[in-house]
C-alpha cells in the first residue's frame, strides 16, 4: 500500500513539473526548443531525465506550501 502511495505522490509531481516547464516554455522563453534541448541534454547526461521533472514538481509544491502557510 505505501508503494502504492509513493508511486502516486511520485507521478504527481512529474505532471507538476511537466506543467511547470511547458508553461516556462510558453510563456518565458523566445526559442523554446532551446529550453527543451537543455532539459533533455541535462537528463540524458545524468541519465535522470525523469526525475528532472519530479524536482520541479516538488519544487513548486514547496513553494505552493511556503505561500500558503504565509496567510495561515
């Protein structure tokens, strides 16, 4: 059952993080193939490409955490 759980919270965070730099792309970036050649080059180097995303994801839901905490 735990594993099950972890394997959730797990592939949460990597659509967070998906989200997260599909947004980037779109909204921050004049070339964002370059964006996503970064990213890939970076994951195929550490041979981490998926856990990439599941940090960003993280990342933002701290954040997400840390904000919200500040009003309560």
């Amino acid at each position: 059952m735990t594993a099950v759980v972890l394997w959730i919270i797990v592939k949460v965070l990597f659509w967070i993080g998906v989200g997260a730099v599909a947004l980037y792309f779109l909204f921050f970036t004049d070339d964002g193939r370059e964006l996503l050649k970064w990213i890939a080059g970076i994951g195929a180097a550490l041979g981490i490409g998926a856990l990439i995303f599941v940090l960003i994801g993280a990342g933002i839901v701290w954040i997400l955490y840390k904000i919200l905490m500040m009003f309560l």
